[in-house]
C-alpha cells in the first residue's frame, strides 16, 4: 500500500497560494468524469492508495488538506471554510467545472462546506463514515483534550496513538495500519491543532443536504466507533436523492478495512451521478 509498491501511476501537481498555503495534489486515472476524494484526520491523499486502482469511470483528484502530507499549512488557524476554499483552488489549477467530490470523515465536513459555498460545482457528495451534524458539548471538550495532549506529547506521539483507534476490532495489527501511522509521521502539531479547532468550531450543515440538487451518497460502517449508522439513517433522509451503503463489518476506514467494497459503491455512485 505504500507509495512505493503501488503500481498505479500518479501525477503530482501544487496549486498557487491560498489562504492556507499551496495545496499539493495527485491526479491519477481517466474518465467522463472527475472524482475528488478529501482524507481525513490525521491522514493525507496517501489514505485513498488502496482504493484507487480499483475505482472505474473517473479521473481521480487526491489533494492533501494545509497541515497534511506535503501541503505545508502557512496560516495560524483554518476552518472547513477556507479548506473548502483551498479545494476550490486544486479544481480551478484542474479546470474542472464539474466534480464529484467525496469526503471521508474530517473531508467529509470539508466537503459539505464547499458545497455551501460552492453547489454549482457539484454534480455528487459522497460522505463517507462522515456527519453533516456539528459536534455535541462532549466532543467539543474532548477535541480540547485531544489539542492537550499534542501540544504535550508532539505530532508523533498523537499519531502513534490515535490512528489505530477507528479501525473495527476486527482490523488491528495489520501493516496497512503501520503504513498509516508512518505517513502520519509528516503531520505538524500546527496542523494538527489547526485541523482540531475547525472540526471543534464547524457548524451544523444539514441545510445543506437539504438544499443539494445533486445525488448525495452516504457510506457508513457497520462497527464505526466515531459515526454509527444511526446518525447517518438520521441525515439520509434530508436529502432530495440519497443512496446509503452500510458496509458490514467495518469501522471508520472502509477504504483501508475493505477496498474493494467500497470501491464498488463508489463507482456506483460515479454512474449514478452520470444520469442526472
Ligand atoms: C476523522 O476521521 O477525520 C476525524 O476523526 C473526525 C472527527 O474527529 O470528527
């Protein structure tokens, strides 16, 4: 799984500045249509590696958020807004007019914010294992935990202990969840609190999946310890056209814990997007 085995063929590109710094991306794969898949916390475009060779029907766009992977974050603070911004800069570098963008967790709230402020540049939303409420008085507190601990133990410390978490229990030890850990070694502590605070701070967007015109795809895991079904059944209804696939057996890191299923359902939803 590491950039080093894989045997897909990946081209690198860096965005001018934006208010959060270049943004560095990959595109890989060719297609009608364009798919951008937003990581998320604490992992960069490297997170998608194992999917990617079997997603059909897209040409694919692998950014990595300011403050992850090789996108330096030049700012003091962020928000799902000016990520969403900086993502918008990855599609104008692409001249891309339409996308479907699909968000995993943390990419997930990136997602939804670009689609407030950019709807018309959607023709999909997939959230994968992600949540369109805000956070609860609990995991506000929990995010100030989290930001004590890195500012006291480091970037690495955190990330050592914190990746592992989301998997199911089914899903541990295994050297996919070594690589992670190893890439995670390129986050910062700025990035890292940066990316705490705007998760902690993000408001609730169910509006707009009320609002959304387009297919709006929902993958949840059956053993998600972060986001059970139950709070995607709640939001799937919001929706003009949702699609919800329940992956069985599967924590947080369907794209890690089973790619191959979950490349399927993306794929489905790539064809489901064509038709409108
Ligand atoms: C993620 O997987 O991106 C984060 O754990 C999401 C969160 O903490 O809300």
């Amino acid at each position: 799984m590491g950039s080093e085995d894989h045997i897909f063929s990946y081209t690198a590109h860096r965005t001018g500045s934006t208010t959060l710094g270049s943004v560095f991306y990959e595109t890989a794969g060719d297609g009608p249509v364009t798919l951008i898949l937003l990581h998320g916390f604490p992992f960069d475009r490297r997170l998608w590696y194992k999917l990617i060779p079997q997603l059909k029907g897209a040409k694919i766009i692998l950014p990595d958020l300011p403050g992850f992977g090789n996108s330096a974050l030049t700012a003091n603070e962020a928000s799902m807004e000016t990520y969403a911004e900086s993502i918008y800069a990855v599609l104008q570098s692409e001249a891309v007019k339409h996308v479907i963008m699909a968000g995993h967790s943390m990419g997930g709230y990136v997602a939804l914010a670009f689609a407030e402020k950019y709807p018309h540049l959607l023709s999909g939303l997939s959230l994968i294992h992600s949540s369109a409420f805000a956070d609860d008085q609990d995991r506000k507190l929990k995010r100030e935990q989290v930001k004590a601990f890195i500012t006291q133990h480091g970037a690495q410390q955190f990330t050592r202990s914190f990746v592992p978490g989301p998997f199911s229990p089914d899903f541990t030890n295994t050297p996919e969840i070594e690589t992670l850990i190893h890439w995670a070694e390129d986050c910062t502590t700025d990035g890292l609190i940066a990316a705490v605070d705007a998760m902690k701070n993000r408001p609730d967007r169910t509006h707009v999946l009320k609002n959304l015109q387009v297919p709006v795809q929902f993958i949840t895991g059956e053993k998600d310890p972060i986001f059970i079904p139950d709070i995607t059944y709640q939001q799937a209804v919001i929706p003009a056209t949702a699609v919800i696939d329940l992956m069985k057996d599967t924590g947080h890191m369907g794209m890690i814990e089973q790619a191959d299923e979950m490349a399927k359902m993306l794929t489905g939803f790539i064809q489901l997007c064509s038709l409108y």
